[in-house]
C-alpha cells in the first residue's frame, strides 16, 4: 500500500509499504478521506516545538473516515463494509491516516460508525469537531455570556458553530485572514481584523471596560495568548485550544 512518510522538514515521500497485520482485537482500515490538521503541518515544517522535537520518520494523520475491510476474531462492535471515522493514533508506533489502510488496535473502544447521511469529507471533521465541543464545554458558557474567540481556522469555526448551536449571540471573531473572517461573518457575527483594527478597543468599548465572560484562544500564538488574558474579564473563562510553539 503507499503511505505518506515524512523524513525530515519539508521532507514527505509516498512509499511502498506492506499492508498492516491485525491482531484479534484490531480492525483494519481503507482511507477514503484523511484531513490535514495544523499538528500535521508542524509535523511537515518541524515548526511547532522546534525540529528535535519530533522523532523522523514518522507518518502521521488522524482527521479521517474510511471502511473496514477486516476484523480480528475478538471485535464485537464492526463489521467488515462499515464506515467508520477516529481511533487513529500514530504514536502507538502505528501508521496514521495518510496512508491508503490504518490498523486501528482495540477497535471496540477507538472507532465510531459513521452514518450513511454524512459524507466522507464531512465525516473527517468529526475529529476536529470534538476538540472543539470538549474545548468549549470546559467553561461551558452561560446564555448571557460575551465571546471572544481568536483564530477562525477549522477548530475556531467549529467552535462558532457549538456556541450558536447553543443559543450564545454575543460573540466576537478575531482573525487576520481575509479569507476565514468571510466564512465566520456567513454565520452572522461580528469579525475583527487584528492586523489593522484595535481589537482590545472593540472589546473593551463593547463590555463596559471589563472584557468578556469567556474566551476561546484557537491560534496557538503567544500574541493571541496574551490577548485572552488581556480581554476577559476578572472571574472571566478562558479555553486554550491552540498549540503553543
């Protein structure tokens, strides 16, 4: 089968490799679709905690849907044709999702059937979503709460759409790019452009001087990092989700 490794900074091949062997209590997994995370970036750049952090080679993704095409003697819970999304995890030592077939140890426990409804494409982001719905129930906001969140990339948009889906209004998007502040403004929010707007004053002009009640922190910036300390409120929430360099 091929599989995407990566040697080194700026360093991917697809290779030949040998279909992976499932134990009694494994399944085995066809990609259909397999999402690009911002950890796998890193991965690809050596960015994120510097290029001694990670161990090359090493393959990697996680955001991904595919079929089961078989099922150790010991699984209960899938069958051979079902679809199936999570419970990659190439930490183990076990290739990630990019690659054409995932070998997914303790399958009754790590996997999740996908329903016919979703599509592949939107089934991978089913992982991304979940960071996002544990990240936003730590402070579990109020109704009345103000929002602040910083960065509308994939897990900052998934955090927009739980907040809305829960009733919150209040809500306020910092991001820098053109392109993301347009798909958080369809929903209906105010945007701010931090490059060239004073976020601080918008926020603090908007809630009275205090800052807001909860802020969700998605960039992984120590710029945006700050912010969430500076605009929310004393006794205020704050949820950090980003990756921090």
């Amino acid at each position: 089968m091929k599989t995407a490794i990566i040697y080194g900074p700026r360093d991917i091949q697809v290779e030949e490799v040998d279909i992976p062997v499932i134990g009694p209590d494994d399944v085995l997994v066809r990609v259909k679709v397999s999402g690009i995370c911002g950890s796998d970036v890193h991965r690809y750049l050596g960015t994120e905690y510097g290029r001694d952090y990670y161990n090359y080679p090493m393959n990697s993704g996680h955001e991904y849907c595919g079929d089961v095409v078989q099922v150790g003697n010991r699984v209960k819970e899938f069958r051979e044709g079902e679809r199936v999304t999570l419970g990659v995890s190439w930490t183990s030592g076990k290739l990630g999702a990019f690659s054409e077939y995932v070998h997914i140890p303790n399958a009754d426990n790590r996997l999740c059937r996908l329903p016919q409804e979703i599509t592949y494409t939107n089934g991978a982001l089913i992982e991304p979503f979940l960071v996002a719905m544990n990240s936003y129930h730590r402070p579990n906001p109020t109704l009345d709460d103000s929002i602040l969140i910083l960065g509308s990339g994939t897990i900052g948009l998934c955090v927009l759409l739980l907040c809305q889906a829960r009733g919150l209004q209040d809500i306020t998007v910092s991001e820098p790019s053109a392109r993301r502040r347009e798909i958080a403004e369809q929903s209906g929010v105010k945007t701010v452009n931090p490059t060239d707007q004073n976020l601080e004053e918008i926020v603090m002009s908007s809630t009275q001087r205090k800052g807001v009640d909860v802020t969700f922190e998605c960039a992984g910036e120590e710029e945006t990092l700050n912010q969430a300390f500076a605009l929310t409120r004393r006794g205020g929430k704050i949820s950090l989700i980003g990756h921090y360099r």
